[in-house]
C-alpha cells in the first residue's frame, strides 16, 4: 500500500516541501484546491524530487477538458511518468457562485470530462484526429501547432474524487481509478463504496487490478500524550465535512445523521468552535483514524488494506515532518 501526503498550499515553498517529504519515506504528495492554484506547486516539485504527484482534486466543471489535457500532459513529462490527474465536482454553490461555471448532473458531466480528457491524450499519443461529442464539451479541432505529439511516459492515470455510490460506480466504469473522499467510515466504505466500485468494474467488464483505488484518511497521529491530545484537533474538518449536506449519507450510515443540519445551521452562523464540541471522541475514531504511530497504522490496514493506496491528511493539529517518519515507518511494518 502508497503512501501520499499533501506537499504544499503553494509554489511559493513547494520545491522545498518535496524535498522534505522525500526524506520521511512516503511514496507520493498531492495539492488540492484552496486559495492558490493547484498545478504549480506540482510543477515546482517535480524536478527536485522522485515522488509520485497528483491533483487532489482538480475542480473539473470550471476547467476545458483541453486545460486538463495540457497540464497533465506537461506534468507527465515533467515528471518523467509520475502525474496522475485527480479530478473532483465539488458542491453546486462553489462551481456556480465561485468559479462562475455549469452546473447540471454531475456524475453525467464527470464522466464525460473524463472521457474528453482521455480522447484528447490519446489523440496526442496515437496521431489519429480528436473527435469528441459530448452533451457538455465538443472537441473536433486539432491542428498542428496545437498537437504536442506523443509523450514519452505515455498517458497519465485519470482519477474521480468520489464518495456515494453513483461516483464510485461511474468511475469504475470509465477511469483509472477513484479517490474515496475522507469523510468516511468503514462501515460505509464496506457497505456502499465497495459494492458501488464492484458494479461499476461489472458494467464495464473490466477487472479490479485495472482499477486503482485510494482511501483518504484523516489521521490523527501522536507519540505522547501530549501530542495525541492535540492530534484531536482533526475534530474541525470532521465538524467541516459534516455540516456539508451531500456528506450526510457517511453520517446515516453510522446512525449520526440527525448531526449534520445542526453543524450546518452552525456553520451558517460562523460557530466554528461550537461545531467541533459536537465532534465525541467516538466520532473522531469511526470517522477518523486516531492514535499511536503503530496503532494507526494497524487501523489503517485492517480498514482500508485492500486499497492500493492512502492519502493521509494531518488536519489541525502540528504534524511535523518527523512524526509522519514515525507514521510512513509504522505504515511500513504492517503493510
């Protein structure tokens, strides 16, 4: 099982953070969306280090297909074969209100930019013209000075950000593999995702080593007492997460659902702090993975040990780079 661990919020400091990461063991890092663009520090890491690299996730909806197409294109060969494209829909008030972008059916417009990304490289890679139709992007148009030719490393794995069961199903069907969203228990990665996943490969006849599967873990990681305490500051993204109304499915699951409107008529209010008092120590426990070096990583491969890779988050609380040492180095000894 991979390890990946966020690099950096931006390129500022990105090539230096990689560097650093490098020395803890892990086998990748990823960059998501949040106040800087998500590809530069990606290209800012790239030459000074070996690790794997990925978006997670690019917001799609907002981006041409053809953008993707072209920032994965030079990231693949920046990196020497080591990009994977992670691609995400976020809520309808983001993609229309802060990007200003379309909004309809999202596993529908998820799939196709999927398949839109995909049709461009391989027109690239193989030299046969593009010829996409879709419901919500066309492209027909590939000139010469436009066409990049083929890349060395081949074509970047393309994977859907995806946590209830028409994503997950989707994403088996036309991508490389799903990152399962970190909001999530293991209850309902076994009930819903997994079956989700399963009919999807089904539908598409492919099978499960064809798919690459990531679990998304809040870790809530420390050595002491001390830091173990502290390590329950992961309580403010799960109080984030659950206020959010299409992660309630997580919350019924485990019987908690009546938790997500009063965190979102908080949120609402700005009462960050009365938000995570909501959080119990059990919450953090199901729907995140607390603990000792050595115990959270037994967690984390008795719950997730059938995915291929994890993306470990550190959320609010100071996670230093030896720490996550301790934690790759535990991951190491079980899995």
């Amino acid at each position: 099982m991979k390890i990946d661990v966020m690099l950096s919020s931006s390129v500022v400091d990105a090539a230096e953070r990689a560097q650093a990461l490098s020395r803890t063991g892990v086998d990748g890092v990823f960059s998501f969306e949040n106040a800087h663009d998500l590809f530069f520090p990606l290209v800012a890491a790239a030459p000074v280090c070996s690790l794997d690299l990925m978006t997670n996730v690019a917001i799609a909806f907002p981006r041409s297909p053809m953008h993707l197409a072209n920032a994965s294109y030079d990231l693949h060969l920046l990196s020497q074969g080591r990009f994977r494209l992670g691609l995400g829909t976020q809520v309808r008030a983001h993609v229309e209100n802060r990007f200003g972008a379309r909004w309809h059916k999202p596993v529908r417009q998820m799939r196709e930019w999927v398949l839109a990304v995909r049709a461009i490289l391989e027109s690239w890679q193989s030299g046969t013209r593009v010829d996409f139709r879709g419901e919500y992007t066309t492209h027909t148009l590939m000139t010469p000075a436009f066409n990049p030719g083929p890349n060395p490393y081949g074509i970047p794995k393309i994977l859907v950000g995806a946590l209830g069961p028409r994503m997950n199903r989707m994403a088996a069907e036309v991508a490389d593999g799903s990152l399962v969203m970190p909001f999530n228990s293991e209850r309902h990665m076994n009930e819903r995702t997994w079956p989700a996943i399963d009919r999807g490969l089904a539908n598409a006849g492919r099978a499960r080593t064809d798919f690459e599967v990531t679990a998304e873990v809040i870790v809530g990681v420390g050595r002491t007492d001390e830091e173990l305490e502290q390590a329950k500051g992961v309580r403010f993204l799960l109080a984030f997460y659950g206020s959010t109304p299409a992660y309630r499915p997580v919350l019924e699951v485990e019987g908690w659902e009546a938790l997500q409107p009063e965190l979102n008529a908080l949120s609402k209010q700005g009462r960050w702090d009365d938000m995570t008092k909501l959080i119990s120590d059990d919450m953090i426990r199901t729907l995140a993975v607390h603990g000792t070096p050595d115990a959270v990583a037994a967690e984390i491969v008795r719950r997730y040990g059938n995915c291929d890779r994890i993306c470990a988050y550190f959320p609010g609380y100071p996670a230093g780079d030896d720490l996550i040492t301790d934690f790759v180095a535990a991951m190491r000894a079980v899995s």
